[in-house]
C-alpha cells in the first residue's frame, strides 16, 4: 500500500517476476524460430517471427486466466496472481507487436493506409472459409490495450473499482475473439492437428479450472439468508490462528479471523480489486488481502492511518465453542468489540 501514486518502485518479487516473464518470453520465441528454422527452412523470417509472438500471446492470456482459479484451489499458486498485472501488459506487447509485423507483412505495401486495408479488405462476413479473421485479433487488441494501459492503481480510483473491475473483465471477450482470430485464421491453412489439438486443450483447460473453482466456491454458499439473531458459522477450533474461515451469510461473504483470544468478523470483500481478505492472514495485528498487501484492521475493517480503505465489519459472540455472527453488516470501518475466547 502506499499514500499517493507515484512511480512504480520494483521490490524483489517484482524484479525475480519481470525477469522470469521477460527471460521466458525471450526463450520462447528463441525456441520456436530456431525450431521453425528446421521444420520449415523455406519460411521467412517475417512468418516465423509473426507465428512466434501469436503463439506466445495465446500461451500467455491461456496462464494469465488460469492463475485466478488456480489460486481458488490451491493458495500456493498466490504469488503468481500478486503481480498479474505485469503479466498481462507483457502479453499486451506481445500481441502489439505480433499485430504490428502482421500489418506491415499483409498490409503495408500496399497504397491503401494499412489499417484501412485491414478493416476493408476483406469483407466476406457471410462465409466461414473466407471470414475476415485478422478482424476479431484487432477488437481483442484493443481490449487488452485498454486494460494494460489502466492497469495501475490510478486508473483503479479514477475510474472507481465497479467501473475498473467491469472493463478488466472484458478479458473474457478478449479470449474469445482471439480463439476466433485462431480459429478462422491460422487454422483454415493449417494441415497438421496438432495446433487445433494444442487450441481445444487450452479451452478445455481454462473452462475446467473455472468450473472447479466456482464448484468448490458454491460449497460455501450453504448459510440461510440474514435473519434478525445472530446465526452460528463454524467451531472456533475450524480457524486457523492468524487466519480465517469465509462463510456467506445471504448474499455476502464474510471473513471470520482468530488471532490470539479474539475473534473478528469482516467483509470478505477488500476494497482494493475485490479480493478474498478470508484468503489472507493476519500480519502485524492487520488482516493483509493476499492479491496486493492492503491491509485491514481486524477489529473494525478500517485500514490503518494514513490509509482510509474501509470494508464492513460484523459483531461476533461465542458460546459454547461455536463462533456466532450477527448477519447484520456493519458500516465499513465500524469498530466492533471482538468476541473472547476463554
């Protein structure tokens, strides 16, 4: 977290990220000129460095939406998912510029201006084998553009986080106007199978992991809608010291911590990007969202000064060993006395 934007400041985990993207892109694209080089010794260096950068924009925005369901299932894949962002503005380069060799090879020596001959060039709508395919690439370029270029934390606030939220996840209509471009494209003049093979097991892949992570997350959607009592959870012993247990009490997730004798209720929700607070732990006395450090404190949901994040807050009781919640939310940042344990 930080007071004001300001120049992005590169930490070690971003530094060892950014140089893990950057060293695979450059083996990638090494590996497969130099291996196009052998299957096909009479393609150009232009079509090699064009498949090249297409294919690898397609690996990267099939990992960049596998991370979010995987971290679902499995906590360790987190620190992927913490600086995503940069992730995603280096498939955007990629694309860029698999977009801009493609224009200037199909359409840059003619006297048409280029993206004019690539909006008028082909207008056969009407037919499959002759579908202007290098038109779904283009929309998908322009989404991912959009989202790298309001991928800081300005953009987030300016634009509000509902707004942001709403075009980040156009990510969807993205991927599936490049398997589009993809599939009416490269795959019309392919022979071999084996891209089709390679392009249906991603789509697989990615449709599972979504399935199973909102499988696994409807099983915590179990808790009656609010009522006016306070409505019991779990045991105490279900909460991990430091940690939490998520529950849905109507339509909302809370987030129910122990630390030390107490236990806190708050909304799962952090104010940030949505993330899952429940997911996170509790450091330094404050409950730290997983996906990018903000930080809440436990007992009321406000952020520490001079941060003014704020998310709901729950009353909690405790009887007999079973944590009890009030399915009331509080106004964000509403201090509540936590529940003893004893």
């Amino acid at each position: 977290m930080s007071v004001h934007y300001q120049a992005v400041s590169w930490n070690p985990a971003k530094r060892t990220y950014d140089l893990v993207i950057a060293a695979g892109i450059a083996a990638y694209l090494l590996m497969f000129i130099l291996l196009g080089i052998i299957v096909h010794p009479n393609a150009t260096a232009e079509t090699l460095i064009i498949r090249a950068l297409g294919t690898l924009a397609l690996l990267l925005i099939h990992v960049i939406l596998s991370i979010g369901p995987l971290c679902r299932l499995d906590s360790r894949f987190l620190p992927l998912l913490y600086n995503r962002r940069h992730l995603g503005v280096a498939m955007f380069l990629v694309a860029a510029v698999h977009g801009v060799f493609s224009l200037i090879q199909f359409h840059g020596f003619g006297d048409v201006n280029p993206l004019v001959s690539l909006l008028t060039s082909n207008t056969r709508f009407s037919s499959l084998a002759d579908f202007p395919f290098q038109l779904p690439g283009f929309l998908a370029l322009i989404i991912l553009f959009l989202m790298a270029a309001t991928s800081h934390d300005f953009w987030l606030n300016t634009l509000t986080p509902r707004i942001w939220k709403s075009l980040h996840m156009m990510v969807y209509l993205a991927y599936a106007l490049l398997i589009a471009h993809v599939s009416l494209g490269a795959l019309q003049s392919e022979t071999s199978p084996v891209l089709a093979g390679v392009l249906a097991a991603g789509l697989v892949s990615v449709t599972s992991l979504h399935v199973a992570a909102a499988v696994r997350e409807r099983k915590l959607d179990v808790l009656p809608l609010p009522g006016a009592d306070f409505m019991e959870v779990c045991d105490i012993a279900a909460i991990p010291e430091n940690r939490a247990k998520v529950v849905t009490i109507g339509l909302e997730r809370v987030a129910v911590f122990r630390y030390g004798d107490k236990i806190s209720a708050i909304s799962n929700v952090c104010a940030h990007q949505n993330g899952p607070l429940g997911e996170g732990k509790i450091i330094d006395g404050c409950v730290t969202c997983p996906w990018h450090g903000y930080q809440y404190l436990p007992e009321s949901g406000a952020s520490p000064p001079p941060f003014t994040e704020k998310v709901p807050s729950y009353r909690t009781r405790i009887v007999d060993g079973k944590v009890f919640v009030d399915p009331c939310a509080l106004a964000p940042g509403t201090p509540v006395e936590p529940a003893r344990i004893v």
